[in-house]
C-alpha cells in the first residue's frame, strides 16, 4: 500500500485524451487524464463513470444540456446515457470506472485506447 | 445528471466518523466522512476501499507500518488487509467503495454506522 498524489501524476505526462491507470480497487480503475478539446458522442452499455476534475473546466455534454464541472466537483455519467466531455482549455480529470470501460464505449475509432499505460 | 462540489458537501455536515453518500455507480457508493482522532482497526473481508484526502492529513496505520496520505492523494486498502485510519486534525476523505462496505468492516461495535445519510 503506498499514497498516490494526483498532482505528481499528472506533471508525468503530457498527452490527451490517452487515460493512465493509477491504481485498481474491486473490478474498477482509478485513471488520469488530461483533457482538451473536444472527444466524442458515445455511451457505455453497461459502466456508469465518475469524472473528478482537480484542474481546469470539463463541459459534459448530454443531448439535451450541459453539466459544468469544475475543480474539486464530479459527475457520474450513467450507463446507457450519450455523453460528450468537452474542455476549452486543458483539463485533468481523475476517472473511476471498471475495468471493462473502453474509453470511448460504443465507437471505435482513431480516439480508441484499448490499451492503457500504468504510471 | 449534475456535478457535485466537494467543498460544499463538507460543508454541509460537521460529525465525525460518519460517512455520508454523494454518489454512486456501478456497485459502489462515493462517500463523504470527517475524520479526527484514531478509529478501530479492522478489515473488510471482499471489499476494497479507496481513501482521497481533499483536507487535512490521514495517517492510515497497517500493522507493520503507517501510510501518510495528504491532500490530493489517495491510498487503495485491499480486502483482508488491517487497518487503523487516524487524523491528528480534522481531515476530508473521499471514499470510494462497494456498497456492502460496512465502516468498520469485520467489528461490529459504538463506530459502527449501518445506515448511511446522503447529502
């Protein structure tokens, strides 16, 4: 058992939209993830997810509003339910979802990362 | 879907020991406790636990030794693993964790909290 300290985690890497795991609990992972722009419309069968933003503004789209979430806030995006992050400027996120959660659910496309890097 | 604020939530209750509910996904719970002084050494039997300091100081003690855990880390406790969280001040911890957590895991005693408040 060691600490994880998410700001030390995030000065490792500089890429977007590419989660890292920090560490696993039951059937879950802990991720990073910086965050700019915007992603893709997609939805998960069968994984709900929690956003966590320690930095920046995520705009979490839904088809029909928007959820601001700023630094120290979170969203739970339920599974089923269509969702689009956005963020203007860069944003880091801590994402807890299973371990079956592809990060962009039911598309598959260049935005796709299978496979995830531990740091 | 909304975004929940931390801070705000921690303002909103001032006991100790006593987590409350904020969330939850899949089979988990996010939860919400103050922390101060020593709790009761104990494990859960299946559940793993994460522990996310958003103030103060968790000196989370294992048998063989102790894990500081400050603001903006986390710690992952696995199922079966003893543990003693203490807070020589106030502290914030997020905790994340299967619903059938029960706070002090395989004692049943006074700190015992079966029914959990959510805010």
């Amino acid at each position: 058992m060691h600490s994880v300290n998410l700001s030390r985690k995030f000065s490792s890497f500089s890429d977007y939209w590419s989660p890292k795991i920090l560490g696993e609990l039951n059937d879950s992972y802990v991720k990073a993830v910086k965050i700019k722009g915007e992603f893709v419309w997609h939805h998960h069968d069968n994984e709900d997810e929690l956003f966590l933003v320690t930095k920046g503004l995520l705009r979490m789209k839904f088809r029909d509003r928007e959820v601001l979430v700023r630094e120290g806030e979170f969203v739970i995006v339920p599974h089923g339910v269509e969702h689009l992050p956005v963020a203007d400027e860069e944003t880091h996120v801590i994402l807890l979802e299973p371990k079956s959660t592809l990060n962009t659910g039911n598309i598959q496309n260049e935005r796709t990362v299978a496979q995830l890097d531990r740091i």
